[in-house]
C-alpha cells in the first residue's frame, strides 16, 4: 500500500521548506509571509492558517521540536475525531455513494468493496449509474476484478429501482454491506439531486433505515471547489462521510481541513495511490504527520 508520506508529497513540497525554517527558528516577517502564503495555496482554509501564524509569531516555542509540536496540536484539534460506524443491527450496512462525474466514484466503490472484503466482511455492489453507457459496465469489470457480486442496471434504466433491486438481492444473499454507486451528476443540477432522494427512499423500502450512509466523493486535485461541490450535495441530501480520492496527485492536500471545518462530517477513507489496496481508512496522526514533514526532517534546520 502506498504510504501517506508519498501521498502528500506534493502538498508537502508546495510548502517549499518553509515548515522546517520556521519549525528551526527562522521567523522573520519575510519567512512568515511566504508561509502564509504557502499555506494557502496548500488549500488550508485561511483561519486555520491565522491560527498557526499567530501561535508562532507569540514566540512561545523556544525550539523546532515545540514549535512543530504546537502546530500539530493545532492541526489535529481541528480534524477532531470521526464517529464510528454504526453497523450493528443493520444487514446489510448500506453506503450510497455521489458525486460529480471524473471523481474517482466508480473506482473508489471497487475500492471500498475490497477494503471491506480484506476486513473479512461480505460486501456487493450494486450499479446504479443508469445514466452513462459505461457506468453500469465499468463497475462490473471491477466487481469481476475484486470478486464481489453486483447487481446493474440497463442504460437508461430508473436508477431507484436498480437501487431497490439491489438491496432485494443484497437480502438475499446475506451481504454484510451493500455499496450503491450513483450517476455522477453536477451539485448545481437539480433534477439529478431529486433522483438521489428517489434512491435512497427505494433502499428504505426494502430495509428499513437504509441507506445507512451516503458519502460523496471528493477530487483531491480541486482542492476548495470540492468542498464548495460538497456543500450543494450536503444541503439536497445530507451526507454522513466523504471518501478523498486521488490525494496523491494534489498539491492541494489541505483542503480537508475545510471538509472537517466547514462541513463538518467526517472524512472516512482516502486514496493514497492508483493500486486497489491504496485506499485507507482516514488517519488524522499519519495525515498531519506527513503534511508536516518527518521530525527528523526538520532538525538540520536548527544548524545556523
């Protein structure tokens, strides 16, 4: 599995260094400045940014370790801790899944079914992206490749019923969880929202509470617009996760902080590489850890 050192490697080198002079003891106004700077190109909304700058600035850390201790206290409150799922009682546990098209949601669906799988869990998957030719097929390729059932829907079949057929069978089969893949759809389109209400009332009828879950899924490389995106599918249809797809490919890494901060639901998994076992459950302490940069990294510094 790919680490998240690597995946925030780019995140990481957009800050250019500046941590480790800062964190060394550096803090003229210049240095400080381009840190802010830094930071917000990072896609660090720009309070927490304030936050950081102003601890720093009061001079209260008199060595690199301190200073970076105080700004990974900062960070990691502001991630707070993510609710556990929920899944007993519920058979099978069932997680919608939205978002735009060119997120990563058809692949992150075989993603999460074999993380669930490598669990020891039972998961199936079920197509309901009616709306795209390729939609339906795609995931089934990857069911193939994961070796998990799916159930999918014609082109142009009605999504909620494609929704219910797959909980029925689902039922059936006794899955442990049921993965329910959506039409990629834009958040400013309101007749596509109305459907995915129209899904999630067809799984409460054949379980009743279902979905349990309905997580979108968030392009890394768009940073704050897809935090924006998430806040028009958050109002229509209320979501209770998101899963960060691609992180390894964006210098935009700090934008889940903003997920955390402005949304305020949790992040749960993120994909740290293209393979189908770098999808990983979200870690706050690993994913500061590595926006940071290694401690060790960090010591040179304090050589003036």
């Amino acid at each position: 599995m790919a680490g998240w050192f690597r995946a925030l490697g780019k995140t990481r080198r957009q800050l250019g260094g500046l941590l480790a002079k800062v964190f060394g003891g550096k803090l003229d106004e210049d240095t400080l400045e381009d840190l802010e700077t830094r930071l917000i190109q990072a896609d660090i909304p720009v309070r927490i940014v304030q936050l950081i700058l102003d601890d720093l600035e009061e001079g209260r850390h008199n060595s690199p370790e301190k200073a970076r201790a105080a700004v990974r206290h900062h960070l990691l409150s502001l991630l707070g801790e993510s609710p556990d799922m929920q899944t007993a009682g519920a058979s099978p546990y069932t997680i919608l899944i939205v978002g735009i098209n060119g997120s990563g949601k058809t692949t992150t669906c075989a993603k999460l079914a074999a993380a669930f799988k490598r669990e020891g869990k039972k998961p199936m998957l079920c197509a309901g992206d009616t709306f795209r030719a390729a939609g339906s097929s795609q995931l089934g390729l990857w069911a193939d490749k994961v070796g998990v059932p799916v159930v999918i829907g014609a082109t142009g079949a009605d999504a909620a019923a494609v929704a219910y057929d797959g909980m029925a069978s689902a039922v059936a089969r006794k899955a442990d969880v049921l993965i329910v893949d959506t039409a990629g759809r834009m958040h400013t389109k309101a007749p596509l929202l109305e459907e995915l209400k129209k899904v999630k009332r067809a799984l409460g009828k054949v379980r009743e509470g279902a979905p349990d879950e309905t997580w979108i899924v968030l392009d890394a490389s768009l940073g704050q617009n897809a935090v924006n995106q998430a806040r028009v599918f958050h109002e229509q249809t209320p979501l209770t996760g998101c899963v960060i797809a691609k992180l390894d490919g964006s210098a935009k890494g700090g934008f889940l902080f903003a997920v955390r901060n402005e949304l305020g639901i949790p992040i749960r998994y993120v994909g740290l590489g293209e393979q189908m076992d770098d999808l990983a459950p979200f870690d706050p302490d690993a994913y500061v850890d590595a926006l940071l940069g290694r401690e060790e990294d960090l010591k040179p510094a304090t050589q003036t």
